[in-house]
C-alpha cells in the first residue's frame, strides 16, 4: 500500500492519483488496488478520469470500431463495466504489476469493440438508405488511419492465425511469446507465432497492391 514515508500513514487518494497522472507506475498499481481489490468508491472514480481518455483512443483505433454502432463513450463504459466485473477483489493479486492491468484494459476493449461490431455485421439489412446506412468517418484521426490500415491489410490475411498476428502487433502491441499465451488454441508456443509474423510480414512486405493501398489511404 502506498503510504507516507514519515508517518507511515496511507497517501491520501488525491496524492496517489496525481503521482499516476504524472507517470509513476507504483503509484498507478496503487489506484488499481484502491478501485478493484477494496472496492473504494472515490478511487474507481479517479481511476476512470485517469484512463478515460486512453481507452477512448484504444476503441478509436480498432480496426473493427466503424463497424460499430455504438458511440466510443458507450464502448468506454462497456470496458469499465467488463473491468469491474472480471477483477474481483480476490483476483487482484493475479496481476503483480500495472503493466499486466493495463493489458488487460485494452483487451476489454479489445472483446467490447469485436461485441459491438458482431451485433451490428455490415451485411445487415435496414430500412434507411445506401447513403446514410454507410459508418460515418471518425473525425479523429487516429481512428481513421487504423481502419484504413485494416481495410488494406485485412484482405490479404489467409489464415485466423495471420489474422491474430495482425491484431497482436497492431491492436495489442504483443510480443510473439505473448500472443502465444493469448490464444494457445492457435499457437502451440511463441516461435510458431514468430514464425507466422515473420513469413506474413516478409509477403506483405513484396506485395505491391498493398503498398499503393497504404499510400492511397495516406492521401
């Protein structure tokens, strides 16, 4: 627990989550503690001001979030919900340091984006027309650059494990041991996925179309 170095006392919350907005991992754990493995009230809340913005930009850069047809503030109280839910009290000792929370965190938004997207395929019919059944663009631009780096890339995957290599390196930043502990059902170890990253990424790498793709979405 985060405490006073001469009292010995514990930090106020006020103290802790500024400590965490300015960078300090310990004391971000400690925000984590305070809201998930206690239950406080006042540090969810500050939990929530402090990764509201981060996970907004996670579910923004989904390659599946335009295919969504909920708005990223509901997809942002999908993941706290999904967080509360999933870190009971008892579980928070699984996690020994914030990095894996924070990992965590983007895989809730990771399950609350490919949900949304599944309840809304874009096969569907509606009632309204072909102009405004189109997703509208999302004016953040990092959002824009995801899905269109998706809309290249996904034609091009061949196999669900090219498919999970593109997302572990793209959506997750994980690493080929990683992805193997993600989904052990696909990979049967980390060199397997190091080994489908490798040869994925040296095919994309000649494949011409895929470049004037990239550069098109860049204009």
């Amino acid at each position: 627990m985060a405490s006073d170095p001469v009292t010995s006392a514990p930090t106020p919350l006020e103290a802790v989550a500024a400590r965490c907005a300015g960078g300090d991992d310990p004391a971000c754990y400690e925000l984590f503690r305070r809201a998930l493995a206690l239950r406080d009230d006042r540090a969810w809340d500050a939990l929530v001001r402090q990764y509201d913005r981060l996970v907004a930009a996670w579910a923004r850069r989904h390659p599946r979030m335009p295919g969504c047809g909920s708005d990223v503030d509901d997809i942002v109280t999908d993941v706290y919900r999904r967080l509360w839910r999933a870190v009971a009290p008892e579980r928070f000792a699984d996690f020994a340091h914030v990095g894996q929370l924070l990992r965590f965190l983007k895989r809730a938004v990771h399950s609350a984006v490919v949900d949304c997207a599944d309840r809304h395929p874009r096969g569907d019919e509606t009632d309204v027309d072909d102009e405004t059944d189109r997703p509208a663009a999302d004016p953040d631009a990092g959002a824009s650059a995801g899905a269109l780096l998706w809309a290249c890339l996904e034609p091009r995957l061949k196999t669900d494990k090219e498919r999970l290599v593109c997302l572990g390196c793209f959506v997750y930043d994980l690493k080929p041991r990683e992805m193997a502990a993600e989904w052990p059902g696909h990979f049967a170890d980390a060199a397997e996925a190091s080994y489908v990253r490798a040869n994925l990424f040296e095919r994309l790498q000649r494949d011409p179309d895929l470049r004037a793709c990239l550069e098109d979405a860049g204009e």
